[in-house]
C-alpha cells in the first residue's frame, strides 16, 4: 500500500493559494458573463499575488523553515524556497498589473482578441471592432507563477520536473497572442516551444540518469558517493543543460532575443523577471547538491561567455526591446558568477530582486513608448523622451544605471555581491572579466539615456492616462532606488538563508 503523503497546509499556503485562484480562474472563463469577466479575473488574480505574498512572509515570520531531512519531501519550504515565494508573488503582482492595462491601444489590451483568428483576416477585425478579449491569459499567468513557486522550492527531481512543465506551457502560450505583429509572436512562441522541448527532455534525461546511478529522485540524493561517476557527471550535466536553457546562458540563449521581442511585452516583463530568479533558484539547488562532481570550471566558463557574448550583442541593436533581450543574456552571466561560491545563495536572490524590479520597470516603459503603429522600440524613437515625459525618461535612466552596476542603484549592490562570492570561491579571472564587461556594457546603457535626455525629438509619441503601467513604472524605479540607497533590510533577509541541498 502507498502511504499517504503528509501534507503541512501551512508551510504549503502560498502555492495553494494560486493554485486555487488559476483553477477558479478557469471556472471564472467557464462560467462568468463576457461584460465582468475582464475586472473578476484581473482582481482574482491580483487578490492571488497579493495573498501568495501575505501568506508567504506569515510562513517566513513562523520559522520552522529549512526542515529537509523528512523521506519523501519534494516541495521544502526553506528560507530560500520562501524567500523566492515572496520576490515571485510580487513580480506576479506587477505583472497582473501590466496585463491588465487596457488603456494603450484604443481601450485594448495588448493580447489578441481571438488567437484562432487569422491575422488580417474579417474575423480578427470582427473580435477587435466587439472589442472580444483573452481573459484567460491571468489564469495562465497564475499557472506559471505556480510552476516558478514549485520549481524553486523542488527537493525532488521528478517534481521539478513538472514544476518546469507547468511554468513553461503556459508561458508558450502568452507569447503567441500577440494584438500587433502576430506573425512574430506566432514565431516567437513556437522557436520557444521547440527549444523548450528540447531543454526539457535533457533535464528529463538527467533526471533518469541521477536516478540510474543514485536510486532516488532526492536533489539531496545527487552528492551522495556512487561508482558510477561518469554517470553522476552526465546527469549533472544533462540537467545543467535543461537549466541553463531557462536562465538564457550562451550557448543556449537563441531563443531569448526572438521571444523577448516576439511576445506581448507585459508577457516579457514577467518571464523575464520570474523565469529567471525560479530558474537559478533551481539551478542552484541542483549544483549546490552535486558536491561530487567539478561543476565549477564549467561555470565559470559559461558564466564569462554569457557575460561577453550578451553584452556584444547588446550594443549593435538599435531597438530598444531588443537590446533589452541581450542584456538579460549578460545578467544570466552575473547571475552564473555568484553561484560559483557553491555554498551561498544570498548573493544571488539580491541580484534577482534587484535585476527583476529594473527588468519588469525597463519593459513597463517599453509598452507606453508609442506611435501610431504600437509600440516604438526603435532607439531613434526615444529622442527626448526625457524631457518630454520626464517620469519616464528618469525611471528608465535609473533601469539602465542599476544594469550598469552604477552607484546608489540596487544594480550596483548586486554585482558587487555576487564578485564577492566568486572571489572568495577563487575565481578572480571571471570577476576580472566581470568587471571589464560591465564597463562595456556601461557604454549601451548611457547611450539610451543620452538618447532620451540629449537628443531632439523625431516624432516621439509617449501614451497618456496609462495609470496602471505607469505604477509599475514607479514602483519598479522606487524599489531599485531603494534597494541602491538602503539595500540593508533585504540583504540582512537574503543572508538568512541556510544551505539550498534538501
């Protein structure tokens, strides 16, 4: 007989509570009138965020977190599972917000009416001219903020497995429904499909492997001593693979400039900021446990490629989405380069709190930088956006100093930390490098602002009496201020947390 699972509702609350909110959010789509749909989804899903959020700092304040050493656990709520709990619920939350703003396109929102409808064609033009909506889309944001809760708090492979699954399908969905340039988003979703695929059955294939040599699917499981080392080493390596394809390092980050620019921007936003801090959550996890395998050479030198390789292309874009898809390739390299200290997660949860408020803040502005054709990511469009819109072109120039690493920015703070610890570790030619990149990196940041501050303008068109996003805008530049100037409260809570290897 199989026993039955022992379940700790409270620790468990903050998924539960999205999970509850997705699945009533299908019966809402079911079942609710066509005229409150959009307002009952959008509060369901905000009122989920912020509940997830409540939930998650109740677990945290509880204590009693980190406990690992129970047979059969697959999700723990340790301090860094919980903390990760709380940066995800809040860029969900800014997320929702984004998703809801219907005040850019002529009272529309940004995702297609119909995604059944053929581009061009007298039906599209019928869903628009009844202005039909897909509401269901905060249903599938619930589902993938889901999957990246589960898939950071995974002590067992096969779970984070399916933790993958469910933050990755329905993300290839949102990036395919597109309301402008459909044809790209329908590309960009299916090269992210494909290439996920892929991504996964590696993961899948290590995970097979791991329990090929190991006997148990336990995260914990992979430091164990073994004879099969070969074994232990292609599992390792296999998965590093699935996960490295998440995060968006080089060599497996073609699909990231396509989507980013191809999907809906409220829909790059958020899976910029909430893939990327599930996935190296994760990542962590799985290489932290792998004590007998030589993972860090290998590290290092896809951390050092990732950095490079984003950063150069990063500077030949003219558009501004863009250039903002490259430099999350050059932030998965910071990011890799903190996780060489093999030990110490807080270096790296500061840099994803920080990188994401900048990133979900960067691509908020994106969407009300406009002209007649949607949105005007050319760079050449922003001229003098800062002084004709001065709360968008200071919040912008602050997202693009903290991706800079500048001083009195949250960015600055999280590179400085995540050198840190790959110094400690040893591995000074990478923060050497480190170094280097981001003062090239530096160049294309100041470009953008001396475009917006110092430049005429050419036919700039910014959108107005867009509130929502705008908030977020706020909120984002606040928050990076913030944790630039005062980073003290966050970086004493990142530094609680304990070891990642369940």
């Amino acid at each position: 007989m199989i026993p039955a699972p022992e379940l700790d509702f409270a620790l468990l609350s903050p998924l539960l509570i999205v999970a509850a909110a997705a699945l009533l959010g299908v019966l809402v789509e079911a079942f609710c009138p066509r005229g409150p749909r959009f307002v009952v989804q959008t509060g369901l899903a905000a009122g989920a965020s912020l509940a997830a959020l409540g939930a998650s700092i109740a677990v945290y304040v509880a204590g009693d977190l980190g406990v690992t050493d129970e047979p059969g656990r697959t999700i723990v709520a340790d301090e860094a599972g919980v903390i990760t709990w709380m940066m995800l619920a809040v860029f969900g939350l800014l997320g929702v917000l984004l998703f809801a703003d219907r005040t850019l396109d002529a009272g529309l929102s940004a995702f297609t009416g119909r995604a059944a409808d053929r581009p061009g064609s007298p039906d599209e033009a019928e869903a628009i001219r009844f202005r039909v909506e897909h509401t269901e889309i905060f249903p599938l944001a619930l589902f993938a903020l889901l999957g990246m809760m589960m898939f950071a708090a995974s002590s067992d492979l096969l779970t984070m497995f399916v933790a993958l699954e469910v933050l990755s399908l329905p993300l290839y969905l949102l990036c395919g429904i597109a309301r402008r340039r459909r044809l790209v988003s329908q590309e960009a979703a299916l090269k992210y499909f494909v290439l996920g695929a892929f991504s996964s059955a590696f993961f899948l294939y290590g995970v097979a492997l791991a329990y090929g040599y190991s006997g148990s699917f336990a995260i914990g499981a992979l430091g164990e001593v073994h004879d099969d080392t070969e074994l232990r080493i292609a599992a390792v390596g296999l998965m590093a693979v699935g996960l490295l394809f998440k995060v968006g390092a080089v060599p497996f980050h073609a699909w990231t400039p396509d989507v980013y620019v191809g999907a809906p921007t409220p829909v790059t936003a958020f899976m910029s900021a909430g893939t990327k801090a599930a996935a190296f959550v994760a990542l962590m996890r799985v290489l932290f446990a792998s004590t007998e395998v030589d993972w860090q050479p290998t590290v290092a030198v896809v951390a050092g490629l990732t950095m490079l390789v984003g950063s150069l292309f990063a500077i030949a874009q003219s558009d501004v989405k863009r250039m903002l898809a490259y430099s999350s390739v050059a932030h998965a390299g910071f990011l890799l380069t903190g996780v060489l200290g093999g030990s110490d997660a807080s270096a790296v949860l500061f840099y994803l709190v920080t990188y994401g408020l900048a990133s979900i803040g960067a691509f908020a502005v994106v969407m009300l930088v406009r002209d007649a054709g949607g949105e005007a990511t050319a760079t050449t469009r922003w001229a003098g956006l800062g002084r004709q819109n001065p709360v968008l072109g200071v919040s912008f120039a602050v997202f693009m100093l903290s991706f800079a690493g500048i001083p009195l920015t949250g960015g600055f703070i999280g590179k400085l930390s995540v050198f840190v610890e790959a110094g400690r570790a040893g591995y000074w030619p990478v923060v050497v490098l480190g170094v280097l990149v981001s003062a090239m990196a530096a160049f294309f940041y100041v470009r953008m602002i001396t475009v917006m501050f110092f430049t005429d303008p050419d036919g700039l068109a910014v959108a107005s009496g867009a509130k929502i996003t705008t908030a977020v805008v706020v909120v984002a530049a606040v928050g990076t201020v913030i944790l630039g100037i005062a980073p003290g409260p966050v970086l004493e809570l990142v530094q609680q947390t304990g070891s990642l290897i369940p």
